[in-house]
C-alpha cells in the first residue's frame, strides 16, 4: 500500500465513481462523522457517482438510498442494491403531487442478485445454532431483524467484544456447513448463495451507468477498511484503505494500492479530499434509462 498522497491528477481525473465500505470506513465508533458525511456530498456535487457498499442491512439501505447523498447502495454484502430514480413528469399521482406545489420524490429501485437465497434457509439456522453454542460470547446481531438475506453474528459491535479468532472460528462452523462468511469489523456475515459486494457492485454499475469491466477498472475508486472488503480490494487497480486497515494485514492478502494517513471516516475524508484536488469528477458519469437497470 503507498500513501493516498501519491496517487496522480492522471489517476483521479479517470475515476467516475467512488465505492466505500461503511462501517468503520465512513463512520468512527459507530458513529458517521460529519467530515464523511460532508465528503460524500463534496463528491457527488463534484459530478462523481458514491455508491456504498456494505454488509448492512436490506432495511438500513432503504435509508441510506432514501435520504443519504448517494446514486446507490448495494448491501447485505452484495446480495441487493438499492437507488433511486425521478418518476417521469406528469406520471400518475406523482402528476396531482406536483400540482399541489410538493416536491415530487423520486422512486426507490430494487435489485437483487440472481444467487441471493433468503435467510430462512435451514443451514443459516444450523450454523447460528451451532456458532452461538461453540462461541461463548457471541449473539445475533441487533440489526438482524432488517435483513433479508444474511445471517449477521456480532463479536465486536457491542460488548464484550471478542477476539478476531472467535470471528475465525463462526467463519469455520459457517463455511463447514456450507455457507459463505466474511468477517467485517464488527460482524461474521453468513449466507447461502455465490455472490459478494463484487459481482454486486459491478453488475450495479453496468446495469445502471453503462461502465464496462474490460475498459474501465480505473474509473473506480474503493475505498475500505477490512477482510470483507478483500474482494474489492483485488479488482480495483485504484482501491483505498483508511488507516486501520493495519489492525488485518495479516489476514487480507489482497492489499489496495492506497492507504490513507487517518483512520475510519476521516480516513474517508482524506481519500476523498485527495481525488477532488487532483481532479476527479471532471466529467459526469449519467444513468442509463429506468428499465436498463431493472
Ligand atoms: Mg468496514
């Protein structure tokens, strides 16, 4: 990893869109910082397409793609995206909104990943069974409930906080039977069905901005923060690291080419900041039309 500092203005002035995990990556302590927050809308204002990517939850992402100064969100660690899109003028109740002089707002759009299994599957319940017996300590994570697809299990988001081998060892029990497990800083995420915030965030992109693969790696900027994160990390050719990426460089093999000074969210700001001053966001990135992306 080289200092965030080192990436060119021929480098920023190629990237289009900016990809970040959220926790710990945006936020600090659990909290979204306002200097992540503001470096989001500097980014979108700047023309640039923000896309989070995170293993949070279905009813989480509802939110952030509501009321968040984002183009999308793909979440439950790539198994759904979320955007939204203006409704057409002068279509259907939206039409008699506008005439009363409300703001008409745009439409929410869903998409989930042809793989993504919903989480009633019997083996989710196996291996909660079994991870919550053999792992003293470990719960359900409280967010659960707002899942569709994935079985979250929280070692480090509240207390006690537990060790990155416990985290290991919910992996093992889940991938013995049969499930995929990321650990993420703060959660085991467990589900049924080949897919990651990858194959999600890039079918994303094309489907909805028309960016291709083969030509346009270095259009993309992610930026993260831990093993999850692994996967964007190995494909993007301008990825980021805040700081306390450190805390799991034994147990990422794919490090990104950047790194940032700060940790967590004013890591973020950093990355962010770097990309504006040397000129990223120059050209527009525009969405296809509504049913391209369906
Ligand atoms: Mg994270």
């Amino acid at each position: 990893m080289r200092p965030i500092s080192e990436m060119t203005a021929a480098q920023a002035r190629r990237v289009r869109f900016v990809l970040m995990d959220i926790d710990d990556t945006l936020t600090r302590g659990g909290k979204l910082l306002s200097s992540s927050y503001a470096a989001l809308w500097s980014l979108k204002e700047a023309g640039l397409v923000v896309v989070p990517v995170t293993g949070r939850p279905a009813g989480w992402c509802d939110l952030i793609a509501r009321e968040w100064p984002v183009d999308g969100v793909v979440g439950e660690n790539g198994a759904l995206a979320f955007w939204e899109e203006a409704a057409p003028a002068g279509a259907g109740s939206g039409g008699r909104a506008a005439a009363d002089g409300r703001a008409r707002l745009p439409a929410l759009k869903q998409r989930f990943h042809p793989a993504a299994v919903r989480n009633d599957h019997p083996a989710l319940e196996r291996i909660r069974g079994r991870a919550l017996a053999e792992v003293s300590g470990l719960r359900v994570a409280k967010d659960q409930f707002a899942r569709l697809f994935d079985l979250a299990l929280d070692f480090a988001e509240e207390d006690p906080v537990l060790s990155l081998s416990d985290a290991l060892r919910v992996k093992a029990i889940a991938e013995e039977e049969g499930a995929v497990a990321k650990v993420s800083s703060i959660h085991v995420n467990v589900w049924m069905g080949a897919y990651d915030k990858l194959s999600m965030a890039e079918s994303f992109l094309a489907a909805r901005f028309g960016w291709d693969a083969a030509t346009g790696l270095d259009q993309v900027v992610f930026a993260g923060d831990s093993p999850n994160d692994e996967p964007m990390f190995a494909r993007f050719p301008l990825a980021c690291a805040v700081a306390n990426i450190r805390r799991y460089e034994g147990l990422v093999k794919s490090l990104p080419a950047f790194v940032a000074e700060r940790e967590c969210g004013e890591g973020f700001a950093e990355i962010a900041a770097t990309l504006l001053e040397r000129g990223a966001g120059l050209r527009r990135a525009s969405p296809l039309t509504s049913t391209s992306a369906s």
